[in-house]
C-alpha cells in the first residue's frame, strides 16, 4: 500500500486536527511495512508509580493506526475508530518512552484494521498489543483486497 | 457478590490511588447487580467537534470496572487491567456527561471480568461497550464459581 | 428496532443457508429486546471433559447474533462477522444445553452490532461474554442511529 | 523463550489430549519465534460458498497458539483459553488450506498471551488476526518477564 503522505505533513495534518495531543508524539520512522510512533512520556501520562496508564497506551496505540492509514489514504479527517482489542502484557518501564510499532493488515473501502505492539524503549518484550479497526468515509479509498 | 465498600471509601480510597482522575469521576448508583458511574465531562476530555475522546471513554469503562471490582474485594491496589475490548458505536452528545453501567461477570481467584455499556446523559443509546478483565492479587479474593 | 423477520422464517432461512448448522440450534425467545438461542449440545460439541469446546461457543454467540440481526433487516445473506471478543469465563456444564442471551447494541447502516451472554442451562452464571461486529450489504439497511 | 517439546511430541499429546481434531492440523514450522500450522481444510470446515467458517478459523487460532504455548511449558493439559479478539479481515481462497502464523507475545505465571495472522495459502494478504490469552495451571511455567 503506497504511502501518499510523508513524515512532516502526517505531523502537521494531525497536530491540527488533534490540539491536544500536539506535542506528545512523533514519528519515529515510516515506511509501507512500518510505522514506529514515540509517546514522549510526560508527568501528565503516568499513573502512580510512575508507569504509563492503560489509557495513554490505548491513545498510542489509536493515534498510531490513525497516522498510518492516513498516510495511505491522504488527509481523511473522518475515519473513526470502531474496535478496539488490548492486551496489557507487562509494566511499562518508568522513566524511559513508549514506542508503538504499527502494522495495517487491513484497508478497504469502509473498513481499516491496523495492529500496535508497544515497548518500553530499549527493552525488546511488548508492554501491550492492540488491534483497532477504523471506519472510513464512502469514497475516501478504494479497496486494496 | 456482596459489597464490602461503600461509594464513599471506594470514591476516597480511589481518589487517594488515582489523584490524576480526582474530580472526574462519581459514582451515581451501586448495589450487587450494577454500577453507574459518570464521566464529568470537561474541556480536557473533548477532541474537536466537542465530543468525549476514544481514550476518555476507555478510561471511564476501565475506572467503572475497578470500582466495581473493589466494591467486592476491598482495598486491593494491585488489580491491573489485563485486556480491554471496546467497541465504539455512536458520537457522544456534546455537552452532556457520559454515564457507564458497569456489571461484574465473573469474580475468579486471579481474574474478574466486567461489562459496560456507556450512554450520554439523557440517550438511552449506548454510546460505546467495553468488556475488561482485571489479574487480581493472590489471596486478594475467594472465587466466587 | 422492529422485527420483519419471525422465529419459523428465521430459523427456516439461516437452515437453508447454512446446511451445515441445520439441527443445532433452537430459538428459545425474541422479541425487540432480547432473543434466546438454544445450542442443542451433541457429542460432536464437546471436548474431552464433556464441555463445549470454545469453537462451539464462539458458533453458538456468532449465529444467535446474526439471527438477531436478520430478524431487523431481513434476508440478507451477506452480512459477515468483520470482529469478535469473547471471555471464556466459566467451564460448561456438562451434560446440559447452552443458552446464549443475545442483544443488538447498534444497528447501523454498515455495521451491527451484538452481544451475548452464554449460559449453562440452569444456572445464572455465565459461561461466556462475546460481541461481535457484522458488516452489511450497502442497502440492507437503513440507519437506527 | 526456549522450547522444550519437538513438533512430533507436540502432535502425539494434542492428538491424544483432543481426538475430535486429529487430522485437522499440522505444524508446518517451529522454532522460537513463529509457529506455522496448517488447518487441512476439508468439506466440513466449509460454509456455503466453498469458504472456512468463522469457528473453524478460531479453531485454528487456539489451536495454534495453545501449541506454542505447550511448545515452551510442556504437556500441560488445563491451560485453557480465558479471552479470544479475531478481526477477520479478508474471505478465505476456497480450494486452498489455511496457514496460521503463531508467536507468542507473553508467557507469564498464570496468564500467556499469544497472537496469529491466518492466511490462505499462496497468498500473503491475512484472512483473519486473532489475539488470545490462556490461563495457566499454578507451577506450570516460571515467569518469562
């Protein structure tokens, strides 16, 4: 699936759909296989214990999908997530990033299914696996079988 | 399954473990059969279009969960989230609270399974569903079959 | 959502469809809120033990959701289940027919929405928790909200 | 995560353990990363259509993963399966077997989490994810981290 959108204009496109997340993550590389996005873990994501909540993982693992089926199907503001499965396998190491590797498995003319193993950088064993699938408006894809 | 807190110690014992969620969440109702608990909805919970965001929505089914766990086995600061499944089914309403109804499925000796349906203030269609299950500490609870 | 569909026509088309289901299922109840589907459990259901094994369950959850379904929109023989999550939460009993209790959250114009609590006949403590998202036919149907 | 059953020992005591699927399946491939296996499709995992059914697709899934799993603990008959998530994705090749891509995300003390992409053969597009974890006897396995 060819990627119609770089690194910078993924960036751009969502800091300004998503104001609030503006800031807490980047990409870390991108190609047709791969997505790797970086949570820059801050005080505001931590739970007691300095470990990353359920729902900050849940955010990388949304926000991750998102980017990588908007860089296959352009600037669609409107794709909304309909599903989404997680497995919370490991604490998150404190004091160090999240990083979400992203693969899609799935894009089709409604329907985008996209898989997330996060890790705690620099340590090799998934904290969390998520799949999600994304409902897309009429018209803004065709069909990749 | 009887309850062993009532909604003011787990609000407080909660509010003390959690001090990041203190203030958006209350307890509206909770007896053996069923909990409903309310997202305070507020600026910092919305995405653009003024409705309640994905993580949001997690969080409160994912808190919801845990109070009504808790509610069974007491003070148990240990239970973590094991695995989340989340369908997302309708736009929230702006400007309303988000309301969580909360089952308990299953109260095991080293897992508990809840249930929730999560509605917007005033709409008796549901908004999203999720199910969770929680690892619990050894010794913390007595399977309940 | 009002039924178009009745038990006899229900039952009578899903047989014809699926050949191969033919006998194992009964539905027990339905009407707006809830149908009742009955797995007639048979040697060939089992696992070793003398318990449903968990692909008859999923089977059991996956077909009352799509009648339920069918019961709204009608013949439609082309919707297909696009997601499942299920929690296995408690061993069948042995020797005794499952019952599953089956609710549809959302109907949409391309995606439905189910939920079923599966039972050992006799007692009141599930067995399982499934949902499960069905993709429709454009045309099918016309949006609940 | 080191194996300590070969493909043959792993194929006696399933075949032992669960007769009803002797036949079905063979591991194609394992080593510490992937397992293969190979669901032989034949006339009865068919629904119209000449396509595997959903169950027979879980069926798979678990079958496959509760392999690595022995693969690693040994012939430990009572892990069973506590949560199942599939996304099924694509309509599988009719005339062709169904190959399961098996790794194992999570070996813990009680829980092990375990992930499969499903493909029918010859053609690198998944049919079908599914994530699923299984709850292991007390003093079956020591914790992986």
């Amino acid at each position: 699936m060819a990627l119609v959108l770089d690194r910078a204009e993924l960036t751009e496109f969502v800091e300004q759909a998503f104001a609030q997340v503006k800031g807490d993550f980047a990409i870390e590389a991108m190609d047709e296989e791969l997505l790797v996005l970086r949570l820059k873990v801050d005080e505001r994501h931590l739970r007691p214990g300095g470990t990353v909540s359920g729902p900050n993982i849940f955010a990388l693992a949304d926000v991750g999908i998102y980017f990588a089926i908007l860089a296959r199907i352009g600037r669609v503001p409107l794709a909304v997530t309909t599903n989404a499965s997680i497995d919370f396998m490991r604490k998150p190491k404190s004091g160090v990033d999240l990083l979400a590797h992203i693969r899609i498995l799935k894009l089709g003319r409604v329907l985008a299914v996209g898989d997330a193993l996060i890790y705690s950088e620099g340590d090799d064993r998934p904290v969390a696996r998520a799949s999600m699938t994304y409902s897309i408006p009429p018209g803004a894809t065709e069909p990749q079988g």
